[in-house]
C-alpha cells in the first residue's frame, strides 16, 4: 500500500518533489495513488527514481531514460539495456572528447599566434582561413543568458 507523500520521497531520493511530479507527468514515473488529495507512493518508486537520477548524474538525457524503460522488448533485461545505452553515451562522450581536445589546441593556437590589433584584423584572419580548423560539433555550453544580461554585455565601454 503506498504510504510515502511526495515530501518523503524527494527527501530520501534527493530531488525536488517539483522534478518528481514533472517525472511523473512526462510518463517517467507511474502515477500516484491519491489519498485525501495527496500523492502516496511505495517504495518502487523509490527505485525508479534512484534509476532515473543515477542516469541523469551520468549525462543521459530524459528521452535517453525514457527508452531505458519502454525502448526495448518486456524480455530484455535491464543489463543489456544499459549496456546498450551505455555504449551510445561512451561514443557520444568520445566525440565531446576529441571536440574538447580540438578546441584546446585552436584556443593554445590563438593564445600564441594572435597579434592582432583589432578585433577586425582577427575576423578578417579568420575569414580567410576559411574556418577549416574547426570541424567539431558545438560543445555543450552554460544555460544561454536572458536577453537582458546579453545586452549588457554587449555594450561598449566608455
């Protein structure tokens, strides 16, 4: 009988119960039985959490668990699942790799080489190199700013 409040859960998993009821709502977690209002679960959802936020600590996106859970056959078991994951995420993490080294080397590169006097003179070296240096995909970046913080920092200084 599920016997948890939603407070209890979030304590003992360590998450928001606002990232608990968004789980929920995208299908992630199952819905929980109600009591005078309240959501209640049991102790499997425990677990399914302890699931979701241990994948979600190793880079795996929502979507990423959501085939985790419903993306194989009932018979395919939990092993080969991750197995399966796992080895699409150690490929795409190779490949942030090799970007990161490249862009180590280019931002070495400018570090060294650049003498240019104006922010023009650099566009204009860069223009003409035809940007073959740099062929990795974006790297992940911090959350983008407000349009407000952009701004500001795209003033000029007096």
């Amino acid at each position: 009988m599920p016997q948890l409040t939603i407070s209890e859960v979030a304590r003992q998993v360590g998450l928001q119960a606002s990232a608990i009821r968004y789980y929920e709502r995208i299908g992630l977690l199952p819905p929980a039985q109600r009591m005078s209002g309240q959501r209640r679960y049991d102790t499997a959802a425990l677990y399914r959490l302890a699931l979701i936020r241990r994948a979600r600590q190793l880079g795996f996106s929502l979507d990423e668990i959501r085939r985790l859970f419903f993306g194989f056959r009932n018979v395919t078991r939990p092993s080969e699942r991750w197995q399966t994951l796992s080895r699409k995420k150690l490929a795409e993490l190779d490949g942030l790799m090799d970007g990161i080294k490249t862009v180590r080397r280019l931002l070495k590169k400018i570090m060294q080489n650049c003498r240019c006097d104006t922010l023009e003179q650099c566009g204009k070296r860069i223009f003409r190199s035809g940007f073959t240096e740099v062929a990795v995909k974006s790297l992940p970046l911090k959350p983008r700013r407000s349009q407000q913080s952009l701004r500001r920092i795209a003033r000029p200084v007096v």
